[in-house]
C-alpha cells in the first residue's frame, strides 16, 4: 500500500464474500425445498449480478495495463524466467478473463430477459418474505 491510501484489493475480496455469503444464503434446504422459493428473487438476483459482470472487464483491464506499466518501467523481477514472459502471460490470462467477463454480461442479461415473464403459482407459507 504506497502514499497511505486504501488496498484497492479490499473491495474485490468484499465482492466475493458477498458471493460467498448469497451462495450460502440460497443453498436448498435439507427438506429439499430449493433455496430461492420464488421466481421473483431469481429475477432479482440475475439483476444484482449482472453488473458485478459488467464492470469486471474494465478491472481486469486496468489490473492488465498497471501490471504493463511497472514491466515498462523496470521495476519488476522474476524467481524464475524472465519479467517478460511471465507479465505477457499475465496479461494475455487477464484479457481473456475479459473476454470471459462480458461473455457472462450477455449471458445474465438473457436469463435475465428470460425469466422476467416468469411468476408463482404454488403454496406460499406464512413466513415466505422472499416473494
């Protein structure tokens, strides 16, 4: 951490904590009723996720270019090979983790698209509050 500021990587790690955490949240009941009761909350959630995706791209792009930048400038080593090779094999796995990335976007927005006619019809409990 330079100049007293904030671990940028703090906020990557809270993102996949909250990852974590909606995992377990929705995990199916032991009686076997599913996790998400209602068609509603995978609406909901397909649409919080959706641009999680879309902004990976662009920090994968800026992790990319500060790692070709310090290469440029010298200020990087190597335990084994050489700062070159392992910077461009860095950078080419970000790049296509980018290309990934917006390939999930487009795929949340169709499901997404797909399940917003979607609705319930079956029993709903009086403790349901996932409607």
């Amino acid at each position: 951490m330079a100049h007293g500021k904030t671990d940028p990587v703090q906020h990557p790690r809270k993102a996949a904590e909250a990852v974590r955490a909606f995992n377990r949240a929705t995990l199916p009941a032991r009686d076997g009723r599913p996790g998400i009761a209602y068609p509603g909350t995978v609406y909901r959630a397909i649409g919080a996720f959706t641009p999680l995706a879309h902004r990976l791209p662009q920090s994968f792009d800026q992790i990319a270019l500060a790692l070709a930048d310090l290469h440029k400038a010298g200020h990087l080593t190597a335990d084994h090979g050489t700062p070159t090779q392992h910077t461009a094999a860095a950078c080419a796995a970000l790049r296509e983790a980018e290309q990934h990335a917006i390939a999930m976007t487009k795929a949340l927005e169709r499901s997404h698209s797909a399940s917003s006619p979607l609705g319930y019809c079956g029993p709903i409990g009086d403790s349901d509050d996932d409607l």
